[in-house]
C-alpha cells in the first residue's frame, strides 16, 4: 500500500455511488475502487453477524486490491461492524451514520424524521444517538422498507416508488417534521422524487458531504495523498451482479468509467 494505492469503497449495492460521487468530486486526483454487493441486498434485513461477514469479504476483496483506505459507504454495516472492521484490519476506515446532528440542531419544529435501514435503526450506534437527540426533539424514525430493493432495480423513479414514498413518509408528515434525515446511502437516489412529493419548506439532508469531508482528512491525517500524475485516475466499479443498474448511475453522472462483473 503506498499514497497512490486506490480509495477502497463498498456497499450493500449500488447506493454507494451516491457517497463516491461526492468523494470523487472533492478529491479528483485520488484514484477509487467501488465494490457493489448487490449480490447480498438488502444488508439493512440480515442479522448482525452476515451484516460483519460481508463487510469483512468486501474490505479483504479492497485490501486485495491494493486500497490504502477503505470508505464503508453504507450505513448499515457502518452502525454493525465498523469497530470491528477497524480492530481486525491495520488500514484506516471511513464510516457513514444518519446525520441526525446537524438536522436536530437545525430543526425549528423540533420534529426530524429519520428514514434507515431496519439494521441501522436497530444497531446500538444509532439508537445512542437517537436517544441522545430525542430529549429535546420529536425523532420519528421509519424503516425504508422496500426501498433499497426498488433503487437496485433501477426504479427509483417509478410510480410503485411514489407510492412506498408517500406511504412511509406519512407517519412523519403528520408530526410536521421540517428535516428528512436519509439515513441509507441508496437514498439520495430518492431526492428527485421526494421534491415533487413533500412540501417546499421541508429540508432533506444526507451525509455524503460530510463522508467525503472526513475522507480528506483522515488521507491528510496519515500522509496519503496521491502524487501528482500526468494522467486523472479512471475510477474502476466492480458489482457481483448484472452492472447494469450501477453503470446507469454512474452514466448518469456524465462520466464514462469502467464497470464490471466481479465475483466477490
Ligand atoms: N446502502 C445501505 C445503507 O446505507 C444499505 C442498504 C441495504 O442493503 O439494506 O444502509
């Protein structure tokens, strides 16, 4: 491993685009691996124990790809297994959780809705922060219920989505909640939807920002920033499924990198 190795970056599927764009955006010259387990989605259904099983095969399938930092763009294994991760593996990890923070501190209703993965909303990371938040403000956590399988299918946009939407919004809406916390990184895929379907004045937060934010630093941190190369790095994206869905996405953000099948 040295500073010109790749990011390393995994998920359950192919939500994690949505945290690697923000990290491609603001660290440009960094080359990066992606890792879809669309083969084991949803992770947010699975007990604990698969949960840590398939973050440890996804960081050993990275460190064999020579990652010098692996970024676990899911919340789900992050809230599950990330200590561990990061007691069995020498490398530095880079985790994602709900930013329930930022919205609770924010929120003049003093009502956040925070929608996750039922592995999330049980694991005990997020339940302390929950409980931690919910002495001053009314948190009113969904389980994203179907989601993750309708975004891996590539119908994020379609009519059975608006409806699973409004259907498990509606507890939220109706404790008048100004902040939506997307507490799944496949849910930022929703955001085009959840505009034409909630109301103008309810403010939408994800952590993808924060997660690259973090990625920079903890790169500065331990020295391993890329040399400067005559050439930008190629991204590599790798599903243990059809990539069709994950070259979509990737498509979509006007670029035109390498995705492939990888049995991982
Ligand atoms: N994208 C994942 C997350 O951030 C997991 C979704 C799933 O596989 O259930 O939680």
């Amino acid at each position: 491993m040295n500073r010109n190795s790749p990011i390393g970056i995994f998920d359950s599927g192919v939500g994690g685009t949505s945290i690697w764009k923000e990290i491609h955006q603001l660290l440009p010259n960094e080359k990066t691996i992606y890792l879809a387990d669309s083969k084991n989605a949803p992770y947010g259904l699975k007990p604990v124990s698969e949960i840590i099983n398939f973050s440890k095969k996804n960081t050993e399938k990275l460190l064999e790809m020579g990652a010098k930092i692996i970024v676990v763009a899911c919340n789900t294994a992050t809230t599950n297994a990330i200590s561990i991760l990061r007691d069995t593996y020498r490398i530095p990890f880079i985790g994602i959780e709900p930013a329930i923070k930022p919205a609770a501190l924010q929120s003049k209703n003093k009502a956040v809705g925070i929608l996750a993965t039922r592995g999330t909303l049980t694991s005990q990371l997020f339940h302390k922060a929950s409980e931690f938040y919910s002495k001053d403000i009314n948190i009113i956590e969904v389980e994203g219920y179907g989601l993750v399988e309708l975004i891996e299918a590539g119908k994020s946009d379609s009519a059975e989505m608006r409806q699973l939407l409004l259907h498990l919004l509606k507890p939220m809406l109706d404790q008048n909640i100004d902040y939506l916390v997307l507490g799944c990184s496949h849910y930022p895929y929703l955001i085009p939807m959840l505009k034409k379907i909630l109301p103008p004045n309810l403010s939408v937060i994800d952590s993808g920002e924060a997660v690259a934010r973090q990625t920079k630093a903890i790169l500065e941190q331990n020295d391993l920033f890329t040399l400067p190369l005559n050439d930008i790095p190629q991204p590599e994206f790798f599903s243990n499924t059809s990539p069709k869905v994950l070259a979509e996405l990737i498509a979509a953000a006007k670029n035109n990198y390498k995705v492939s099948f990888c049995d991982f």
